[in-house]
C-alpha cells in the first residue's frame, strides 16, 4: 500500500506537465502513464515521489500516420498500438507478445515502457530495431533524439529530470520490409532474457539486428549477409559491451543465448526472403 | 432378516463428481475470507522488520512513530515481551534430541533473518501504519551472517544462536541393514548429488488475521487465515498467557494454504497482544513480498547405490543437509524429518543410510509445503533410479519394474518402518505407458534427433505417506465430526478438519448425504471454529478425508440406524427392506410404500414416547475417527509407523528441450494416481491437477534466491519468483487406480498431498531423457534456462565411482 503523501496532478497537455516539472526544483517527481512501474514501486515504498504527474488526459495516446513516420503518443496502450491500423507491423508482432493480461495491456503504454528502461522489457529494444525517434519536452525547450541514443543504462536514459516525452516517431520506410521479432524467457509470464529484433533492408538481407535484454541496453549487431554463423556470433558477443545479469540468468547465459536468437532471426528472414522467391 | 448396506449400495453422491455444495457462492464473490471481515472500531497493525540477516538490536526508538498521524499504539520487542511468552514450536527439533531456541513475536536482542518483526504499530488505518512503520528508529549492530546451509556447518560460521555450539539444529539417521558391506561386495555403484533449490508455496490469498480482545471476559476471538484452529489456540494460549478457553479461533474461508498457513507465525500472538494492549480490534494482513519470505524445501543431496546387473538395488547411503534458514516455530524443519523417513520410497532396498542434517541459517524460517519433504524424497529416488538404468543402458521402466515393491506383497514394512497399506505399482506404471502411447513417443523422438530436436520422456514412482500423527505433538492423527438432523430433517455437519479450498467440506456432505438418505441441498457443514466443532486437527497431510470424513461416515451411520428402525415402524416392513435416498425412505419390496425422511425427523423429537420409543433422542452423533495402521509403540527395530495411509502415483511426462539454449516446453503430462476408494473424483483429480501444476513449477522455475552479499531476497514478487500460468503447462491427462486402503473405513487414501514431488520427478527426468543423446547430467534444480544451459555446456557425464 502506498504509505506516504503526495501531490497528484493530472495535466491537459504536455506543456502543462513540462510547466509543472519546471517547478518541482529537484524535488523528486514521478511522470506515470499507466502506472504500472511506478505503482507498484510507490506501493512497496520503495519510492516516494512528492509529485505524481499522471499524462492520461494530456492528450498524448493515439497513432497517428504522417507523410513518412508514424507518430505514435507516449501514453498509447499495448492494447490501443494492437488495435490502431497505422503501428506499424513490426510494433504490431511485439505487442502481440506483451505478457501479464489485459490489465496490463490495457495501462501499459509504449511511452513508459521507454522511459523506464527496463532491460528486460520489449520497448527499448523495439524502438531502435525501428530507428524511433523520442521527441522530449522541456518547459522552455524541445530536442529529438534517436532511440539508439536514448538508453544509456538499466533504468537510465537521457531524459533529464525536467524533461517528458511528448512523441515518438517511427519513420514508415521500412515498414514493408521483411522483419522478425522474437523472444526468451523462461516461463509465459516471465520477463524476457533476451529480446532479437530485426527489419531487414529492401533487399530483404538481415543487416542489422537488434538484441534487447542481453545487456543493460539495446544493442545492435551489424552484418553484411555473408557472415557465417559462428561469424554472427562473434558478432553478437563483440557488441555486447554492458553486460547484464539477474536472477534467471548470467551475463554468460544471456550473451549466448543472445548469439543463438541472432542466429535463429538472421536464419528466419533468410527463409521468408527465400520463401518469397519461390 | 438384515444386513448392512454398504455405502455403494445407497450411493447417490459418493463417487460422483458432484460439484462444490457452495460453488455459486464461490464464483459470486460472496465468501468470506479474511480480509473481509470487518469489525467496528478495527485497527489496523504494522509491522517494523529487520532489513540485516543478522543483527544486534542496540535500540528501538518509538517517539516520532507514535504521533505519526492515526497511530494509537506502538510496541517494541522488549515492551512485547513482558507480555507474551514465546511461541510454541509446532515440532520442537529438542523432543528429537536437536536444538532449539526461543521463537517470539518480535525479536528482543536481535535479528537472525530479514524481515524479522522487530516493532509494531496499531494505526486507524492500513496506510497510516505502513506509514509509521517508516519512522521507527532502529538501531542495529551489524554481525556477521551467513546464508548457505553447507557453508553454516562450517565451525567458522557466523553462530546464529549463540547458546549453540554450532548452527546444526539436529542430524536424524535411518538405518536399515550393512551398506557399507553391501557396497563392497557390488557390482556396480554409482555416486551422484542432486541440489534442490529453496522454494515455496504461493496460495493465492495471502496470511492474515484479526484478533479481537474483549477485556471484560479477558478473552480473544482470533479470525485467521489458517489450517489448524484448535491446535493455533493452544499455541496461542500458551503464547499469550490465558487459558485456552479464553480463546476462539476461527478460520473464515480460506483461499489455499499449502502448508503455509500452518501455525507459530509471529504475527498470529503478535495480533492478539496488538488488540489486548491497545483495546481496539486489530487486523494485519500479509503483504505478498511478506509470503515469499516463507522458505520450504531446500536440500543438498549426495547419495551413493549399489545394483546388480539386472537393475536390482542392494544399497543406498543418502546424507543430506536441509537449509532451514532461521529457526521458527511452525512445522518447517519437520519436513526434514519426513524425507529421511521416506526413503526408499516404494522401492524394496534392503540396506539404506539415510542421514537427514538439518542446518540453520541467516535465511527467513521454512513453514510447511505440500509434500512435507516427501516430494524431495520423490525426486532423489526417482533420479537415482534413471541414472541406474542410464548406467546399466537399461529401461528406467524395466529399473522401476524390478525394484517396486508387489502388488502380493501388502502391507509391506519400509527399512524406515513405515508399513504401506495397499497398492498395485506394477499395474500403475503399466497404466502410465498406455495412457502416453510410449512406443509413437519413443519413434517420434528418434525422428526429431535427426533434426537435433530432443524429446524427452520421463517416468516417476511417487509413494506418499498420508495423514500422520506425529507422537507428543499436535499433528494428530484422528479428528471428530458430529452429524445432526433437525426436526424438518435438514442435516448440519461439524468437523474438526477444515478446508483450504479443496473440496472436502462437499465430500464429507457427499458421505453424510448417502447415509441418511437426502439431498445435498439439504446439508450444510461448519468447520473452523474452535467454538462450535468438535475437536479437531484442520487440514494437513492429506488427512481430511481419512478423518474427517470417515468420522462424519460413523457419525451419519448412527443416524441412519435411529431413521431405519422409525421407518420401519412407520412403513411396516423390514429395515433391510428400506431404501433411504433422495429425502425419502422408501420400501425396496414396494415402492408405493415410502415416507420422507423430515417426517421421520419430526418423529424421532415428536413421539419420543409413541412411534420413536426405544430410539434415543436427539438424531445428533459425534463420532472420531482413528485409522488404523499407525504404530506409536516400536517394534523390535525400534521403528514407529506415523502414517497409516500411502497413496501413489506413476507420473509421465513428455518434454522438448532447446538444447541451444535451455529452454524445457511441458508439452505432455499424465498420471496414474490411486488415492484409495474415491468419494468425489473431480476433486481428486483437482488436488493431482494443483500438485502436478506445482511440481512442474519446481522443476522448471520456482526458487527463492537471498543474495549472497545482502541476505535479502530477491525473488520478492511474482516478476521474480517465478510459478507457471496455464499457458505453461498442457492439459493434464489423468487416470484413477484404485486400491481401497485396508486401515480406513471407507479405503480412503489421502489425496492432498501428493504430486510436487512426483511431476517435479518426471519433468527432470524427461528432460535428461530428451539430452541422453549430449550425456548431460543437471545437479542444480530447478531446471531453468541458466541451470540447464550450463550443465549443456559444460557437458559431462555422471560422476563414475
């Protein structure tokens, strides 16, 4: 039960919410969407923010279809991104694969899930697999930076403590492109150990892969389409530079298995390409 | 001229899967559980825990939480325990010649695990407690802990009692036969060791109590989520200074217990002193990062066997050590105990070594888990069995077939002492191979190594000793119940054992509704009162049926009697002419000639002198129920058997492993279970279906893991402790053997308990089957993508005596 007091406000925009951010002057502050982070840790005491701004009526769930991107608002639901006809196909296949029920499909939104950095969740991984951009909102000032960018650590990104993220763009390019999204874990309701996303080029060759999960961070591995297995694998390990570890498995076990789900995506699109020929 | 009916014969309910009498209340939301019980004037209780595995407590410091906001009382260790003696141990390890220590409700001097309760606050409300629990001051000196069991035995361990020599609570051996002589004269030996990981039950409701002090009558009424109400007053009592009829229990509906909810929690007296001192009723309810502080299970195994060439067993030597963690006074250690006592199972070993060394640690206590130890028994022997026949390059089925006691030769005394009643292995396990189409499995399997897919299927013998009476304790063997029929023929039952869910409390009206011949509709059962049920034990071991039930069966019989003899009166012909069924007594000879049981009722209180002379009111009877075959006196062996019961199972299970990367998909799961004579078989399957669920959570998942650097845990919720969902395991295929029990009225076997053991059994050895191909042996469980990774990888045959 969340034993302490604080302060709940409930913006009608972003810039509301920036406003209020701007005030706060390092006191700490907690930006929930759905809440299902951040809930559950303000219930276990294991935070106690003095103010909690919630974003569900500042307008910023919805996806929406631009000339080249897809804008999709941080407060957008697993279940809003499986039902809307503009997320992109990609997107559609991870949030298929979003575990915990409907309660939680229904509260958790893509914009959390980022801000949160959990290395063991899909959306960090998913959003460099799609070169998102996050567009993030100070009082005074807005920058756009790229999802590759935006992750520095476990449960870090560079989100300053004034900052919220009003949007993320998905450029709609490579969204007919053959892709693969896969996960491990242990058990169905388990989070995952190592998450393996890839959008393959025009010519339908897995060029890059991204391994969420493994590490502390998203991380990409760069091919050419010729390599061997063992080629991919030494890949995957040599890319792998935070490594990370918890209870269902080592630094060790997640970069192996994290080598063998390269193998198995580069192995997936190669057989749809081919598939596709014949 | 007259004869009994046997039950079969006027069964109307009994072997019928009728469904739970209260299921629509169930499924409206409208039991009562714990937390739904509301009194006027409730408080509610916080609680301050240690948050070091070992501590001194230099000070604790109440004044800021005191006048924290709706805080009406606080209460320290040392203020507690002017006012409360300490908690009776459930088993205490001393009557077995081990150690023991003072358990009480909030820690005094120091802290031995996280999450020790060290202070309490009563507060207007649950948040403003939690609250005030933040601002208590404490203040600790650090010491030393440690958290792994081998290395507590350790003579430069850290001591967690300090009026111990070492942190060893007992060792118990179980010795039948000359191993050693055995093993010298063998043809093959084989030595190996098995971990199994620490992990628990999860019942869905989670603890909680609400303890009400009335100070004129100096008197409680305890409202607990528990199994065991009239042995939790005694232990209250005892605790809290008062006579033990100054104290109720009661145990509202009950959402799972599991072991769990077995007594000598803190926060059981802890409650109570709350309401006494601060004069308001108090309620406290357990936080799910509290339920998994709960340990159970943990054990090293290293054995060693012999075997002929043919597969026979001569000899098995086991020491095993159990990390207990703290020691706290509900029943946990005892398990312990039980999985010693279990070897060999139902395997005819001649010679056994079986040394159980129970060690305790700078973890948080055990309580009891379903399978009470036996389940990791289960798993020992059944892997021993597998790498016998893997050694010999023989069946594991043809190994099983070659040691299991005959179905001829019941009752069969155990090297342990246990004296097995009834049961048909040979004929299970057969059942087993059919139910699993085991040739198309094994031909499927060939055809996917080709394409290295490795499929495995596992067997496992699972014998568990059901219903115990532990001698000097309050684990008893025998409970009351007491069946009456009202002036309109409505019947009430009152038992002693409770239930947790299960369905006992439908079973038992099953039984009583056949016997005085009416309509389920028309019965109800009260169980969990200390105020209103006859004596009793509450559910554990598998044992409600076998009491419980059969002694409502006795006390429904005596009632049945008094309706026979009035019927026949009324209706003018014989007894064994009357058929009573479905409210009605009716004339078998004539069916036009009946009369409904309520007017028989009616008569029995209203013609006590006329029609019913002769035939003692009221139409009430209380009867206890004492099984057979349990042997408190020892034999020439000096051994006890403390069961009178054994049901078994054969369970199978089909599996694929990834072997690139760990990964084990269930994709099949049968079992063969006999459970005795089957009063409701949907609830029998029920409890196997649970059990099966758990068990193959411990194969493959389940473990609470303290780190090594901070002894907290770490697998504090559902994120990190890990149980399977239903999309984890498939649809279970089951059949019923049934070999009625000699020692039980109706041959009732227990059927509660087993299954953990036996799934978690054939899981592991289906997935050693699936990577025979790769020589893996896995000595870690539970067998997670991390353990069986690393046992792939660092590939290595089984250690070769």
């Amino acid at each position: 039960m969340i034993a302490h007091r604080f302060k709940y406000s409930c913006p009608r925009s972003a810039e509301e919410a920036a406003a209020e951010l701007a005030q706060m002057e390092g006191e700490e502050t907690a930006i929930i969407s759905g809440g299902t982070w951040v809930v559950p840790e303000m219930s276990h005491h294991l935070r106690r923010p003095k103010l909690v701004i919630d974003l569900k009526l500042a307008g910023l769930a919805g996806v929406s279809a631009e000339a080249d991107a897809v804008v999709i608002g941080p407060a957008t639901t697993y279940t809003q991104l499986a039902h809307s006809k503009h997320t992109p196909n990609f997107l559609k296949k991870v949030v298929a694969g979003i575990t915990g029920g409907s309660q939680i499909r229904n509260r958790g939104t893509i914009g959390g899930s980022a801000c949160y950095a959990n290395p063991a969740s899909d959306i960090p991984g998913a959003l460099v697999t799609m070169k998102a951009s996050l567009h993030l909102r100070a009082h005074s000032s807005t920058r756009i930076v790229e999802a590759a960018d935006f992750f520095l650590d476990a449960n870090v990104t560079l989100l300053e403590p004034d900052e919220i993220l009003e949007s993320i763009s998905i450029p709609s390019t490579n969204d007919e492109n053959l892709f693969s999204y896969a996960k491990f874990k242990t058990a169905q309701g388990s989070w995952p150990i190592v998450t393996i996303g890839c959008i393959a080029s025009e010519d339908g060759v897995a060029r890059r892969v991204i391994v969420g999960g493994a590490g502390a961070i998203p991380f990409a591995v760069d091919l050419d389409g010729q390599e061997s297995e063992d080629e991919v694998l030494q890949r995957v390990h040599a890319a792998m530079r935070q490594p990370w570890s918890d209870v269902f498995a080592t630094a060790d076990t997640r970069r192996h298995i994290a080598g063998v789900m390269t193998q198995r995506a580069v192995r997936e699109i190669a057989a749809a390409k081919n598939g596709e020929k014949s | 001229m007259t004869q009994t009916i046997a039950p079969t014969q006027s069964a109307n309910y009994v072997g019928t899967s009728e469904r739970k009498h209260n299921g629509e209340k169930f499924l409206r939301g409208e039991m009562v559980y714990i937390d739904d019980i509301r009194i006027p004037g409730m408080h509610f209780a916080g609680i301050v825990r240690s948050p070091h595995p070992h501590a001194r407590i230099k000070s604790v410091d109440l004044s800021k939480a005191s006048v924290a906001e709706g805080v009406i009382f606080v209460l320290s260790g040392a203020e507690a325990a002017k006012h409360t003696d300490p908690i009776p141990h459930f088993i205490d390890p001393e009557a077995f010649g081990g150690k023991t220590t003072d358990v009480r409700c909030l820690a005094v001097d120091k802290v031995v695990y996280v999450g020790e309760p060290v202070a309490a606050i009563v507060a207007r409300t649950r948040q403003d407690a939690e609250a005030a629990v933040e601002l208590v001051d404490v203040e600790y000196e650090i010491l030393p802990f440690v958290i792994d069991g081998e290395e507590s035995l350790q003579p430069d361990a850290p001591r967690i009692y300090e009026h111990w020599d070492d942190n060893k609570i007992i060792s118990i051996p179980f010795i039948s036969g000359d191993t050693e002589a055995v093993f010298a004269q063998a043809e093959h030996i084989l030595e190996d060791e098995l971990k199994i990981q620490r992990y628990s039950t999860q019942p869905i409701e989670p603890r909680g109590y609400v303890a009400v002090y009335d100070s004129r009558e100096s008197s409680y009424t305890f409202y607990g989520a528990c199994q065991n109400p009239h042995p939790l007053r005694w232990v209250l009592s005892h605790t809290l200074r008062v006579s033990e009829n100054d104290v109720r229990v009661i145990a509202p509906t009950v959402g799972g217990a599991f072991g769990l909810k077995m007594h000598g929690h803190p926060e059981e007296p802890l409650t109570c002193i709350l309401s006494k001192l601060s004069g308001k009723p108090v309620k406290w309810i357990e936080d799910r990062t509290e339920t998994m502080l709960v340990g159970a299970r943990e054990q090293m195994h290293r054995f060693k066997v012999s075997f002929t060439s043919a597969g026979k067993i001569t000899a098995l030597k086991d020491h095993f050590v159990a990390n207990v963690g703290a020691l706290g006074a509900p029943p946990g250690w005892g398990m312990v105990f039980l999985s010693g006592l279990a070897f060999p199972t139902g395997y005819k070993i001649a010679a056994t070594d079986v040394l159980a060394t129970v060690v305790a640690s700078n973890k948080s206590p055990w309580n009891a888990a379903r399978g009470y130890g036996k389940e990791a028994t289960a798993l020992v022997m059944e892997r021993i069995i597998d790498l016998v026949a893997r050694d010999l390059g023989m069946d594991p089925l043809e190994v099983r077939r070659v040691n299991l006691i005959e179905s001829h030769e019941f009752p069969y005394k155990t090297a342990g002492g246990l004296n097995i009643d009834s049961g048909d292995y040979h004929a299970a396990l057969d059942k087993a191979v059919e139910m699993i189409g085991l040739p198309a499995l094994r031909a499927e399997q060939e055809e996917l190594r080709k394409d290295n897919r490795y499929l495995g299927i596992g067997f496992a013998f699972e014998l568990t000793p059901e219903s115990g009476d532990i001698p000097g304790t309050l684990v008893g063997g025998f409970d009351t119940s007491t069946v009456k029929m009202d002036p309109s023929g409505k019947v009430t039952v009152l038992t002693g054992v409770t239930t947790p869910g299960g369905g006992n409390d439908t079973s038992i009206l099953q039984i009583v509704s056949d016997q005085v011949g009416i309509e389920i509709s028309d019965a109800r059962i009260i169980q969990g009162d200390t105020l209103l049920t006859p004596y009793g034990f509450g559910n554990y071991s598998g044992r409600s049926m076998v009491t419980g039930g059969n002694a409502a069966y006795l006390a429904a019989k005596d009632i049945r009697a008094k309706l026979l003899i009035i019927a026949s009166r009324l209706l003018e012909t014989d007894e064994s002419d009357i058929d009573l069924r479905a409210g009605w007594a009716r004339s078998l000879s004539n069916p036009d000639k009946a009369i409904k049981i309520s007017e028989i009722a009616y008569t029995v209180y209203t013609l006590a002198f006329a029609t019913a002379t002769g035939v003692e009111p009221p139409l009430e009877s209380t009867r206890v129920y004492q099984p057979e075959n349990i042997q408190h006196t020892p034999d020439a062996e000096g051994k006890i058997n403390i069961y009178p019961t054994y049901s078994n199972a054969v369970h199978v299970a089909v599996v694929e492993v990834d072997a690139d990367t760990g990964h084990v998909k269930v994709r099949r799961f049968g079992t063969v279970h006999d459970a005795g004579t089957i009063i409701n078989p949907r609830f029998v399957e029920g409890q196997m279906e649970g059990a099966t669920a758990m068990g193959i959570g411990a194969a493959l998942m389940e473990h609470s893991i303290h780190d090594p650097a901070t002894g907290h845990l770490s697998t504090n919720r559902f994120k990190t402790y890990l149980m399977p969902r239903a999309s984890d395991v498939p649809m279970f295929e089951s059949v019923h053997q049934v070999t009625p029990s000699p020692y039980t009225a109706l041959g009732t076997k227990g059927a509660g308990e087993a299954g953990v053991g036996g799934a978690q059994a054939a899981v592991t050895n289906a997935v050693h089957d699936a990577l025979a191909p790769l020589g893996v042996t896995i000595r870690q469980m539970p067998l997670n993508p991390q353990n069986v990774l690393h046992a792939i990888i660092t590939r290595e045959t089984g250690k070769q005596a």
